[in-house]
C-alpha cells in the first residue's frame, strides 16, 4: 500500500488515504515521488468548482506537477532504468490521433492529464507511460525539477509570438508570469515590464529580470508604459493573472 491524497467524492476537499501500489504495464515506468508542486488546477479540485466537476471523476489521485526516481520499468521499457532521475508531461498523449500526429501532442483528442482524468502525482508513487518521462539532470533540486511542468506551459504561451527585441508586458506575477518574465528576458526582449498587485510578486519580478514593475493600485499602468515606450506601447501582452476584469 501507498500513501495518495485523494478526491473521494464530489465535493470540496482531499483525503489522505492508503492505496493499493498501481500495476505495472509493458511500456509503463514506476516512479517514487521525490517532489510534487501545487497549482491554481489543484484549487479548483479541491474547491470543487463548476470546472472541476466538468473535469474530474472521483474517486481519483490528485496532482500532476512532480519529478522522481524511477524504481522499476516494464519490459518493454528501452529508455529508462531504476535509478534514473525524472520529471513527467502532465498530459499522457495517444499519439495517434491527428493532433498527435501533427505534432500537437498537448492537444491530443484522448488525452488524460495526471490528477484531472487520471491518478496523479501526490502520492507515494505514480505510473507513467515511458513517452511521457523526461530525463532530470542530476544537479536539479527536486523542489525546482517539479517545476519544469508548469515551465514548460509558459515557454509554450511565451514562445507562441516573437519576443525578441519586442517590448513585453507581462500581467500577472504569479508562477507563470514569473517565468513569462524570464523567458522573454532569456529571450531576447528589449524590454520586460511586470504588472501585478501585490510587492511581494513584483520584487519576484525584478529578481528574474524584469526592467520595470508596475502596481496599478499605486501608478497608472498605461501611462507608465507608453513613457517606457516612446508612446508606442507594448509590443506583445502576456496576461498570465486571470483576471476578468
Ligand atoms: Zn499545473
Ligand atoms: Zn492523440
């Protein structure tokens, strides 16, 4: 048996259970969990709102962020051996279906993301199949190796336009604005300029690279950045806060 938090039952909230050890298929890597990592996902299941309930079949395991060792692999596992250190694409793709086949696996028509249609990663240990394994390097933190899933969102979203020698405005500081931010300075932007509430998130900002934060609560944003701009505003908006308004 294994230690999971678990969605029992169409409602708010998570249990901490014991569950049986998962079965082991041909093509699938055993992996004991070494770090998992929380995201919004994981609020509205545990919250249980209009989305989740849309999603999501109890009883399941929830999580999907984490990185592991992996401990035992099917036989017809050619890529992987126990020892080795890894982290998971959250989204276990068919690799049939037209999106797969057109190189748009994250789109996949059956796909089954960990901890939503699937059980997930905050448990003891975790089953995947061997095409959704990433190898980690070894000198990774676990605590950051979690984090590459909820990275690799951001370079996607990032990445989707051209930021080189752009001026960009990221809103919104949380984990994905904050890579956003660092992405587009990794990237080449001229300039990255952060928006956010809160201080705490905007010094978050400045320490991955952001040339200028702004608060609207203190400053009026718009202003700010056509001054920044020679009065021709940002040339490519990420609006990473979610916020309707
Ligand atoms: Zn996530
Ligand atoms: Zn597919």
């Amino acid at each position: 048996m294994m230690k999971a938090l678990v969605k029992e039952a169409p409602e708010a909230g998570f249990t901490l259970l014991a569950k049986p050890i998962p079965q082991l298929p041909v093509d699938g890597v055993r992996i004991r969990v070494l770090a998992t990592s929380i995201c919004g996902t994981d609020l509205h299941i545990y919250n249980w709102d209009a989305w989740a309930a849309s999603k999501v079949t109890t009883p399941l395991t929830v999580g999907h962020e984490f990185c592991g060792e992996v401990i035992e692999v099917g036989e017809k596992v050619t890529r992987f051996e126990a020892g080795d250190y890894v982290a998971a694409e959250s989204h276990i793709f068919c690799d049939q279906c037209r999106p797969c086949r057109a190189g748009q696996r994250h789109i996949c028509e059956n796909e089954k993301i960990i901890g939503v249609q699937r059980d997930g990663a905050f448990a003891e240990q975790i089953v995947m199949p061997e095409r959704c394994i990433w190898r980690t390097p070894a000198d990774l933190p676990p605590e950051i190796a979690t984090l590459q899933e909820p990275l690799g969102n951001s370079v996607h979203a990032t990445l989707a336009g051209e930021v080189s020698r752009r001026h960009v405005m990221v809103t919104g500081c949380g984990p994905t604005g904050l890579f956003a931010v660092a992405i587009a300075k990794t990237c080449g932007a001229a300039s990255v300029m952060a928006v956010d509430v809160q201080q705490y998130r905007l010094n978050l900002a400045t320490e991955l690279g952001a040339d200028q934060v702004l608060n609207p609560l203190e400053c009026d944003v718009v202003a700010e950045i056509q001054t920044a701009t020679e009065g021709r505003g940002a040339d490519v908006v990420l609006e990473m806060s979610g916020n309707e308004k």
